[in-house]
C-alpha cells in the first residue's frame, strides 16, 4: 500500500545514520508533501473508516512523526471525541483532553 511505503520512507528518513543533517536535508516542500499524505491518511480514515480512527490515532502518536495538531484539526472537524482526547493529550492541553474523556461517560 502506498501509505505504508510513504510511512516507512519518513522512519527512515529520520532514523537514519544521518541523524539532524538527514532532517536539514529535508527540502521545505517535500515535508509540505509528507504532511499533506499523513494528514489526507486521518481524514479519509474519519470519512470511510470512522470505528478505526481512535485505534490509529495511538499508533500515530506512538510513532509521533504524523502532525500532531493538523490531525487533531481534523479528528475535531469528525467529531472523534476519542481521538481528539488522545490528541489533546499527547501535545500537552491536559484539560482539554480531561473533559473530552468526561464528554465519554
């Protein structure tokens, strides 16, 4: 799938021997690209896979390489409570994240 090819090119990119220099290298428009196929992955997942979205956004932040924010952005406009919980919580808006997860109960 191309998505998985594009996810393992990113791990490698950035885990490779090169360390920051391979980061730096990075050309402006290709992490523009990078984080426009990332992002495209959440929102078709809220449009045709909505059951999943919550198990793929902790796989997403325990890769942590997605854009974190953009795809909250984009669990809030689904109205992925869960998802939006998890988010809120990995880049550090804890009460937020608390009251979604109260929205739950």
């Amino acid at each position: 799938m191309l998505l998985d090819q594009t996810r393992d090119r990113i791990k490698e990119l950035f885990a490779s021997g090169h360390g920051k220099a391979t980061r730096i290298s990075l050309r402006h428009a290709q992490l523009d690209s990078w984080t426009s196929i990332l992002t495209l992955h959440v929102r078709l997942l809220c449009e045709l896979e909505p059951t999943t979205v919550t198990s793929e956004v902790k796989r997403i932040i325990k890769e942590n390489f997605y854009p974190m924010e953009e795809c909250l952005k984009i669990v809030t406009q689904f109205k992925q409570i869960e998802a939006m919980a998890l988010l809120n919580s990995k880049i550090g808006s804890y009460t937020q994240s608390v009251q979604l997860y109260l929205e739950l109960l």
